[in-house]
C-alpha cells in the first residue's frame, strides 16, 4: 500500500477541524492540532507533507507558528497554506512576506482547498527532486 501524504491541520475551531477531517481524510493521513502549540509538539512527532494553518488563534498567530517551523531545518521545506476568514490585500502580503506557499480564504469550497493541496504536493517534489540538489 502506498503511502499517502501527510496533513497537518491548525485551527482552534472544533468544528473546523471536524470538517477538515471529513474533507480530507479518504485521500491524506490527516493530523490535527487545535492551537499552535499542539502544531509544534507534532511536528516533533510526524513531518508532514503540507500544513494547513489558520493565522487567528489564541495562543499563537499563524505568522508565529510559520517562523517557529522555518527555524527548524528539518521542517522548513514543508509547504504551509494559510487558510484563514480574512481576505484583506495585507494579510495576503504578509501571509507571502512569511513564506506560505498559498491562501484560501474561509469558508472555501473542497475543490479549491484539494487544488491548493494537490499543488503545494507537486511543488513540494519539485524541490526534493530537483536536479543539482
């Protein structure tokens, strides 16, 4: 059996994560975690192939999770797509300035969210299999 692509989840909402899992799980081993705190101690646990990270939370912003990972080498490639309720021209500017790979905007339909993920796949094997590496 193959293995199939790991996803981390960050979001404080239950019923976000609730509705991640349902979405995601027939096609990634989905991992979730409820703050960013949790996000960090698994990352200690499984590497995930791509993490999907909501900026507004309690204990840590998603801008404070994304630096804590790209100060770890062995986490730094993974591609982090925010996913967040706020659309605004500057948080899409920092979300880049921080090094997330995209943004999808809550709510967002399956088809999109699958679209960014399949990508951030594809980009993701391009940079492991790139050629001089």
């Amino acid at each position: 059996m193959e293995k199939r692509p790991t996803i981390l989840v960050v979001d404080d909402a239950s019923a976000m994560l609730t509705l991640y899992r349902g979405l995601l799980s027939n096609e990634y081993d989905v991992r979730l975690a409820k703050s960013g705190t949790m996000a960090l101690a698994a990352l200690s646990k499984t590497h995930p192939d791509v993490i999907l990270l909501d900026i507004e939370m309690p204990d840590m912003s998603g801008f404070e999770v994304m630096e804590a990972i790209q100060k770890k080498p062995n986490y730094s490639d993974i591609p982090v797509i925010f996913v967040t309720s706020h659309a605004t021209e500057k948080l899409v500017v920092r979300a880049v300035e921080y090094g997330a790979y995209s943004y999808v905007v809550k709510p967002f339909d399956a088809e999109t969210l699958y679209d960014k993920i399949r990508l951030a796949l594809q980009a993701k094997c391009e940079w492991v299999t790139s050629p001089g590496d």
